[in-house]
C-alpha cells in the first residue's frame, strides 16, 4: 500500500479541530434555536438551558469524533508496518 502524501496528512490534520470546532458552534445554535422556540410558540421560558446542554452535546460529539479519527489513524499505522 502507498504511504500518504505529506499534503494529505496535513489535510486530515486540520480537519480534526475543525470538527470539534464546528461541532461545538452546531450544538450552540441548536439550543440557542430550541431555547427560542420554547418561548416564542410554547411561552415557556427554558433560556439558557437548553444552549447550554446542546452546547455540551456539540463539545461531547466533537471529542467523540476526534477520538474515532485518532482511532483510524492508528490502526492504519498499524497496518503499514
């Protein structure tokens, strides 16, 4: 199997904090959204809540996606020896 391009590895590189980066702001928005929404259609008043629990789903996906890349790269180590 060919080894990776130097370009190609520096690629997959920055995708890894740019995947817990916009994990992050996706889950902020989301809860900033719902929080809205709760209270412009229901009235009930759940501001900051649910930003703040959907901020904590967006930095636990983030994290649960670096560990699967790191996972990967790692068993693809382990292949080329």
């Amino acid at each position: 199997m060919a080894e990776k391009s130097l370009f190609r590895n520096l690629l997959e590189a920055s995708t890894v904090g740019l995947n817990l980066v916009i994990a992050t702001f996706i889950g902020l928005a989301m809860g900033y959204g719902l929080d809205y929404a709760m209270d412009k259609w229901f009235g009930w008043h759940t501001k900051p809540w649910l930003m703040i629990i959907f901020l904590f789903f967006g930095i636990f996906s983030g994290f649960r996606e670096l560990v699967r890349m790191a996972k990967k790269a790692d068993n693809e180590s382990k292949k080329n020896l």
